[in-house]
C-alpha cells in the first residue's frame, strides 16, 4: 500500500533537499512493550503486545516513526458482551474461547514538549490493526490513536519512555466467531452490529538515537525551532490553500471509480517545517467546474516540510485522516452501496513559490477505508487503497517570521564575524611581538658595538655603556 510504502521508505533514505539540516536528524530504534485494556464489547481479552517503532527525528521536538506492534497471546472474552447479557447459553463461555493473533502497524508523530533529562511528550498516530482469529479468516480495520508520556534520557543516546494511549477503531465482535459458536450460543450475525471501539493502553519503551543529535543536544535545527517558537503568536502565519483534483476510489467501496474534488486546506505554520491543517473537500459532478454532488470529506493532517529556506521546490510529507461523508442522493458505482467512511490519510507534495506569500502546491495522498461486511464470513474486512491527486495554490497571511535557513545563516555570519576578531587580535598581538623582538635586538647591537670601542681603549664608549647598563638596571628594578 502505498500509505505504508510511504512512511516506511522514508526511514530508508535521508530525505532530498535537507542538506543544510542534516545535523538536526537523527535515526531511532524503539523495542516497546504494551498492555492493552479491551472494551468488553470487542470480544477480546486483555493482553500485551511485543514490537516497537523505528523512525528519524527532526532535531529534538518532533519524530516520525514507522509502528509494529505485535501480539500471539491474544484470546476472546465473550462474557462482556451485551448480547448475551439477557441470554443463559447453558454453556461455559469459556469452552468457546479461540486464541486470536494481533497485529498492528502503521505511522506515528510524537512531540517532545521540552529538552531536558525528563519531559512530557504527545503521540498521535494512524494505521491498520489487524485480527487472526484461530481458524477463522483474518479480518483488518483503520484505527486512530492518540496520547501522552514521560520520556527519561538514561545517557547520552539511548532514553526511557512510559505512556498512555488511547485507541479507537470500527469493529464487530462477530468476526470472532464461528458458524458452530454462533449456533451454540443461539445468535445470527444479525445479533451484532459494526461499532466503534475504544481501548486504553500503557506503553513502554527504550529509544536508541543512532547518528545526527544526541537527546538534550540542542543542533542549529533545533536553536532554528527555538527562535521560531519563542516569539510565540508573533510567528504563527495562516495559510488557506484551496485545490482542484480528483480520487480514484478502490471499487468495492462504492463510489465513484474517478470522483472530481475541490476544497480547501487551511491551518497553521509553525515556522518553515512544522504545520497543521484541517481540510474540507466536496464532490464534483465529472465535466462540471462548480456543480456539487452529495459527497464530502472533512479531517486534518499534520505537514512536515523538507526545506530551510522556503525558497525553490520545497518537498512535503503529509500525515492525517478524516471522514468521507455520503448524503443525499449521491451516486456511486452501483456495485455496492457507498457508506460513510473514517479514512487514514498519507503523502508526499511540493510547492513552488510564486511571489512572497503565493506557493503553487500539488501532492499525491494514498488514503486507507475498510469495507466490513460481518456477513462475508470468507473475507469480513479489508483494508481499500484510494488515490487523490490534487494541485491548488497557497496563501500565506500574517507576519512572516525569519526563516530557519535565515537564522542558521546569521548564526553562521556571527560566528565567523567573532572568529575573525579573535583573528585580528592575535594578529595584532603578533606584531606587537615583532617589534618588541627588533627593538630588542637593536638595543643588544647597540650595547655590543659599545662594548667593542670601550674594549679598544675609548673612555667615553666606557663611560657611555656603563650610564646604558645603568639605565637599563634602573628600568627592570622599577
């Protein structure tokens, strides 16, 4: 898949165009071990989860990582389940227990909130949690995930991570089951309904930093971030970017094959890297410039730009999710019928500047919808794959703060300014030497050549060295 793709080959390759920050990246290896606690109306057991992230960091603030997370000691819980509150099965529940396989994988953004020994941080991320009930088919869905924790810098490279999580999904509980363990507990897949679950998780974890910074090391990215952040609202620039594009949705979600978007994007830049937007989009009607269909999408995404300066193509990544919302008499493709959708939501862009405060934009976004159907026993959920494609321009409103690349550069100007005073004075100090070295030794000829003539018999040469010698003697005591 190429959301997948995406955020994995980006741990891969050092990303084009960020020579002049490479000092702030860093790569990271985090083992992580989690409990997770069940609804009970997910059918499942509590239990851990093995595995870990590997990702960059961009300075000391902000980390991208790739996630995998992994259970074989799964197990179904159906004793909390509403359906059969009200029913006496005249079994033990625990005879239909199945062990159960758990995977997770997907993307995540995590913020340090501080620099020092121990801080807080915030994680939000996205990706695909998938179910492999013993001897039943596997079945998958989009999940959603938010949370905070304390990070602890153990030494120099390697850091102590604890946190909470929480993570919400669409999930029916009927995908555990059987047709015989339906039978034995007098229940229809009818009896279940698609419903959005939400567990909490305690996670932890040891991070090593491998290259660029070490953890409480502040880079020139970094001081870049700083000076960004601390003129507080001063810094902060609203940019509206309204586009024209498309999405080829996957068939069997139901809409159209090739539906026409338009819409806008609109948040807020924190500095020249960081920014945060939410996004609106209406369907429209293929040939037609401003006729709507009953078909729109609304979410946000976090973007990460790969670019100092802001001047020249400036590459983008992108990472969010959202809802793609049916209504009215919206026409899909007939092959089913189309349905509101959570989708998670990844990509890559550039933008162009046009003049100080237009950007021309365009960017490729894979986005990731589950089409589950507990009736389809073979295949219950599976994970579609859509591609939008969209160009548009970007307004850039408000002050514009000087840009990292800016900063970097008169940090740099400063530097050399002060290595060059530090030049002069030693220069100075030289030269100073010298001469003291030629009177020196012009004093010595002078002294010798007196010393020569008084040698030869001449009184006054005596007399003249003897009041020289005097002088001398009188200046070192003094």
């Amino acid at each position: 898949m190429l959301l997948m793709a995406t955020w994995l080959g980006l741990l891969a390759v050092r990303p084009l165009g960020v020579q002049a920050q490479v000092s702030g990246i860093s790569y990271t290896l985090t083992p992580t071990i989690e409990h997770v606690e069940f609804d009970n109306e997910s059918g499942l057991d509590n239990t851990q989860f093995y595995g870990g992230r590997v990702g960059f960091s961009f300075g000391e603030y902000v980390e991208l990582s790739g996630l995998y997370l992994y259970t074989p000691e799964g197990r179904t819980r159906l004793g909390g389940l509403a359906v059969l509150q009200d029913r006496d099965p005249g079994l033990d529940l625990d005879l239909l227990a199945r062990d159960v396989t758990m995977h997770r994988y997907g993307g995540q953004l995590k913020f340090n909130v501080g620099t020092g020994i121990v801080h807080p941080y915030l994680v939000v991320g996205t990706g695909i949690f998938r179910f492999e009930p013993d001897n039943l088919d596997a079945s998958e869905t989009i999940y959603l995930s938010g949370g905070a924790g304390i990070q602890y810098a153990l030494d120099r490279r390697y850091t102590f991570t604890v946190g909470v999580e929480g993570l919400t999904y669409r999930h029916n509980a009927a995908t555990l089951l059987s047709e015989a363990d339906l039978s034995d507990l007098g229940l229809t897949r009818d009896d279940f309904t698609l419903e959005r679950r939400t567990n909490l998780g305690v996670r932890a974890g040891f991070q090593v930093y491998l290259g660029g910074r070490r953890p409480g090391e502040l880079t020139e990215l970094d001081r870049a971030f700083e000076e960004q952040f601390s003129g507080g609202l001063r810094n902060l620039r609203l940019q509206v970017e309204p586009f024209w594009g498309q999405v080829d949705f996957d068939a069997d979600l139901g809409f159209q094959n090739t539906q026409r978007m338009a819409g806008v994007f609109a948040g807020l830049d924190f500095g020249p890297y960081v920014g945060v937007r939410g996004f609106y989009w209406r369907g429209v009607q293929d040939g037609e410039i401003a006729k709507f269909v009953d078909l729109q999408a609304y979410g946000g995404e976090m973007k990460l730009a790969f670019s100092t300066s802001g001047q020249g193509l400036t590459p983008y990544l992108t990472l969010g999710g959202g809802v793609m919302d049916v209504f009215g008499d919206y026409q899909g493709n007939t092959t089913v019928v189309p349905e509101d959708q959570t989708f998670a939501m990844g990509g890559v862009g550039a933008s162009l500047p046009l003049g100080e405060t237009i950007r021309l934009h365009g960017s490729v976004r894979s986005l990731l919808m589950s089409t589950v159907d507990a009736e389809q026993v073979s295949d219950p959920n599976q994970i579609q794959t859509s591609f939008m494609y969209s160009a548009g321009l970007s307004f850039s409103l408000g002050r514009k703060a000087p840009s990292a690349g800016a900063l970097i550069g008169e940090e740099i100007s400063r530097t050399r300014a002060e290595a060059m005073t530090a030049q002069e004075r030693l220069a100075a100090e030289l030269a100073e030497r010298e001469r003291a070295i030629r009177r020196a030794k012009a004093r010595i000829d002078s002294l010798a050549m007196l010393l020569a003539e008084a040698q030869q018999g001449n009184a006054a040469a005596m007399e003249r060295l003897r009041g020289e010698l005097r002088r001398d003697s009188l200046r070192v005591a003094g």
